[in-house]
C-alpha cells in the first residue's frame, strides 16, 4: 500500500512535534538520533515543496502598457 504525501503543513506541524521533543530532553539518546532524522527528512520535503511552489509562481508587469509573463523573484517586489 503507498504512503500517503504529506502536506506541507502536516510537515511543518510534525516538525514542531520533534523539536519539542527534543528541546524536552526527556528521550533516550537512541529516539533522539531517530527523530533528529525524520526532522532532517521533513526539511528536506518542506525545502522541496516550496522550491516547486516557488518555481511555478508567475508574475504579471505591465510593460509599456502589454502585460509581460516572467518567473516570480522573492526579493522583487
């Protein structure tokens, strides 16, 4: 049976989970390493996920009075 994708948000959220639960100190140095994992995992899915969100964002400017189409930048604005 396939997993199911998570979502961003449910990466984001669960990313909260394991730095709680590492902050808490409470874990044996053996779950610590396993959650230090999966969180470095669910990073990498979430810097994925918003590279390809980023990637296909356009942004419409008005270029002597014709709409031009070109890739969205952060830093422009």
């Amino acid at each position: 049976m396939p997993k199911k994708e998570v979502s961003f948000e449910e990466a984001l959220e669960r990313l909260e989970e394991i730095v709680e639960l590492l902050e808490s100190g409470e874990n044996p140095l053996e779950k610590s390493l396993d959650l230090f994992e999966e969180g470095v995992s669910l990073v990498k899915l979430c810097n994925k996920k918003l590279e390809s969100v980023e990637n296909s964002i356009k942004v419409l400017v008005n270029n002597s009075g014709e709409l031009e189409e070109r890739d969205f930048k952060p830093d422009e604005q």
